[in-house]
C-alpha cells in the first residue's frame, strides 16, 4: 500500500509507502520539508521524524533520541552522483542548514548542481589511432573536391589559349571553299573566344556565392544570465572540454556547437554555443545536461570540430551552385530566347557549358555528401559518449524520445495553432500541447525509433542505432535531475517572448 499526495511548496504528485505516514522528510523536486499525511495503517507512530534526500524512502528517528548531525548532498534530493563523485561532507557544529527550516529555492538548488557537477569526475572520450586515420582521410578528399572542380575551370582555360594558338588553320580563307565555307570555319575559330569566357564567368560565379544568413539568434552576457554561464561551463570542465566564448538562443528546437557563421570563422579559437528556446522548455535539466554534454563533445574534437565544419560549407556550397539560380542566369535564359537564332547561338552555346559544369558540381556534390555522412556519424557516436558518461544511457534514451516527441508536437502546433486570443508566450502554449498529447503519440514515437535506418547520405545516425550505442555502454552517468532546464535562465519567458518576436 501507498500513500499519494502533493507536495505543498511545489505541488509535485508524490507517493510513498503506507509505513512513512505521519514522517517528515524533502521533496525530491524542490527540496522542501514536507510531512507525510497520515495513513489508514496504524504502526505509523507520530512521535518519529527525520530528513532524508533519497526520493525512495524516508527514515526516522526515535524521540529523546540524540539528534544527528544533518548531512549535505551535494547534488540534491532529486539528483545522484555516482562512481567518482566525492562523498558528501557534514556540516561543521553549530551551523544549522536552511534547508531544514524552509524549502529551498530553484536558484539554491542550481546552485548546488552547479558545485556537484564541479566535484564530478568522467572520463574522458578517447579516440583510437583507426578513428584518426578515417577521419582524416574522408576530410581530406571531402576538401580536394572543390579543388577539382577549379581545376575543370582552369582546364577549360586552357583549352581555350591552345585553340588559339594551333587552329589558326581556320583563319586561312584560301583554304576554304568561298562562301558559307569561309564563314563556317570563321565562326569556328571565334566562337570559343566568346563562349568560353563566358561559360568561365558563370563557373567562378559559384565560388563567391554568399553564405545563407542565419535565423535570428539572441546572444545571452554572463552579468545578465550569471547562473546559466556557471552551469555551462561546469559541464564543459566535466566533460574535458573547452567553454563556450558565447551562448545564443533561438526559435528551433536544437542546440548546436560551431566556430561562429563562414569559412573563415573555422580559424577562430571562439566557440558559439547556441540552445533552441523550445528545446530548453520542453526537457528536464539531466536531459539539458547530456545536450550540452553532446555539443561539447564536438568542442572537445579538436581538429576534427574543424574539419567537420568546413566540410559542412562544402556541402552546403555543392548545393547552392547546383541548385540555385540568380540573377545572371535569368538574364542568360531571357537573352537566348528573345534574341535571333543567328546571335543568340552564342548564348545557347554559353547555356550548354553552364549545365555541363553543374552536372560536374552535382557528382562531385553527391561524393562529398557521401563521405562527410560517413565523417560527420563518427563524430556523432564520439559526442553521443559524452553525454552518455555524463546523463547516462537511460536518460540518453528518454532524450531521445522527448526531442521526437517535441518534434511531432511542433507538427500538431503548426498544424492547429490555438486562437490568438489565448496565446501569451507561444513557447508555453507548445510546451502545453506537447504535455497534452505527449501519451497519445508515444506509440508514434516508438514506432519511428524502431524502424528508423541511416542512409547513406544522412550526417546523423538513425536514433535506433545511438539508443543501442547507449544501451551497449550501459552507463549509470553522474548527475541526476528533474528540475525543469528553464531554472537555469533568468526571466526565461521574457527570452522566449523576445526570440519569437524577431
């Protein structure tokens, strides 16, 4: 038999066994001193009371007799460190903890946290010599690619200068029947003097194409936003990773880990962390813990952080040249068509080697893509580590389901939005749908993890096969947590209102 009821400081649903009725002891969710109603059972004696942060069981202690010293847990009632993590350490004599004589505030428990995870000790990810070499090797010929195609440019170049020096044949008109004959071998000569120059210009024209700009993101300052800069970069120190120079936040449900926007920001020492703000809404603080654990994970690849990036603006240049259009190529289309046959010949001509070169452009687009999918997956198992050694395999698995589970909410969100008259914060009142629907689209959920498969081409693996990484790793993790992840942000509906405006 149980005993069920809400805690009064947090209004968390609680339940324990009949045999705690009338004891005292701390809310797993907000550490307060709580009082267990009394039960139908009457071996419950009112005369025993004690503290205890252990969520499971409540332990008392019989009247008159001497008082213990109270004990602190670093981590707090509803976390666990475990393996490495240094024992708790009594207080000295004489001070009395406040947690005793009044429920203990978020920032008081983040805080905590924030120390526990500083004492925590992981171990590092290490990298063999096999997965070096890969890595190196995929990166390596990913970078050549585009090397390849300048070279088609300056071999068209000089295809164009040896025409002109070794077919001069075609300018001697005694050669040549008089007439049309003449004209022919005329046009012959000349014509790749105005075609290939052109068809040079629109093959360099892919190489200073503008990157695509990013998404409104709103850059968080440690004096604003103390506590979240302090448990960042307590993660980071846990997982043996460099700290992040900068946190952005936007309207995506992801985080992400890079150099900054360009090619050239792949040169820098800064690091930009960047959390979705429905992301942070919709996840618990153990599951925002083994995120950020993920991205540092990339932070702390080094060279291959680099290489990952650059190869990604590869990619995503492959695809622009292939597939997008500007405004030199409607006027190339619009000009051959409207002008006569016997002009516009030149242009039609010009058309055919801009469409040969992105038919180049698109094989080697689908080598690169084929390569760094295979590059950026081991990153992924290697980053996926660092959470799993942090949260755990439990939680890497539960993370798992709650970002798909956001992800269909979203779907849900957009395809019905509430009417505008009942929406203050939007990120609220999609966390809201997601709870609501949550048990409904579980078995969606189970089914996409269950018959999920990478291709080829995909830079992440299939959630499938990261569960079953994080199941054969079977790794308790160090920290524990169900406080809400927004705990650590200052004024966080104000951010979301402030994002989602912009």
């Amino acid at each position: 038999m149980t005993i069920s009821f809400v805690c009064p400081h947090c209004a968390k649903p609680l339940r324990v066994k009949q045999e705690l009725a009338g004891k005292r002891g701390m809310c797993p969710g907000c550490q307060g001193t709580i009082q267990v109603p009394a039960g139908d059972s009457g071996s419950a004696k009112a005369d025993r009371s004690a503290a205890t942060p252990s969520p499971q069981s409540v332990r008392g202690e019989k009247r008159g007799a001497p008082a213990r010293k109270p004990t602190v847990r670093r981590p707090g009632a509803d976390q666990t460190f475990r393996k490495n993590a240094p024992a708790a350490q009594p207080r000295p004599a004489g001070k009395q903890q406040t947690h005793s004589s009044r429920p203990m505030t978020p920032e008081e428990s983040i805080q905590r946290l924030i120390e526990a995870i500083r004492a925590a000790k992981i171990e590092p990810v290490r990298r063999t010599f096999l997965y070096r070499l890969g890595v190196g090797l995929v990166a390596g010929v990913v970078i050549l690619l585009p090397l390849v195609y300048v070279g088609s440019i300056g071999l068209l170049g000089y295809g164009i200068w040896w025409h002109a020096l070794n077919n001069t044949e075609l300018l001697d008109l005694t050669s040549h029947r008089p007439g049309r004959g003449s004209l022919v071998a005329v046009l012959l000569y000349v014509a790749p003097f105005v075609v290939g120059p052109l068809a040079i210009l629109f093959m360099l024209k892919p190489l200073f194409a503008r990157t695509v700009e990013q998404g409104h993101r709103l850059s968080l300052r440690p004096q604003v936003q103390p506590q979240l800069f302090e448990f960042v970069n307590a993660i980071a120190d846990a997982v043996h990773a460099p700290r992040p120079s900068r946190i952005d936040i936007d309207g995506s449900i992801n985080a992400s880990a890079s150099y900054g926007n360009g090619v050239l920001s792949l040169f820098r020492t800064e690091f930009v962390l960047t959390l979705g703000v429905p992301l942070v809404a919709g996840v618990n603080l153990q599951q925002l813990a083994g995120i950020l654990a993920h991205e540092f994970g990339h932070f702390g690849q080094g060279a291959g952080m680099r290489l990952s990036g650059l190869v990604r603006s590869i990619n995503l240049w492959f695809f622009r040249v292939v597939y997008e259009r500007d405004v030199w190529d409607a006027y190339l289309i619009v000009l051959s068509e409207e002008l006569d046959l016997r002009i516009g010949w030149v242009l039609w001509l010009t058309r055919l080697f801009v469409f040969l070169s992105r038919q180049v452009l698109w094989c080697l687009m689908m080598v690169s893509a084929l390569l760094s999918g295979w590059f950026s997956r081991q990153l992924e198992f290697d980053a996926d580590l660092h959470e799993i050694r942090l949260a755990g395999s439990e939680n890497f698995e539960a993370t798992c389901k709650r970002l798909l589970t956001l992800n269909f909410a979203l779907m849900d969100f957009l395809h019905d939005p509430p009417p505008e008259d009942q929406v203050g914060n939007p990120i609220r009142s999609f966390v809201i749908r997601c709870d609501d629907i949550e048990r409904d689209i579980q078995k969606h959920v189970k089914k996409y993890i269950r018959k999920s498969k990478t291709g080829w081409f995909d830079t992440h693996p299939a959630d499938k096969e990261r569960i079953d990484h994080a199941r054969e790793h079977d790794c308790p993790g160090v920290f524990r947590s169900q406080l809400p992840a927004e705990h650590v942000f200052r004024k966080f509906d104000g951010l979301c209102v402030r994002v989602m405006e912009n």
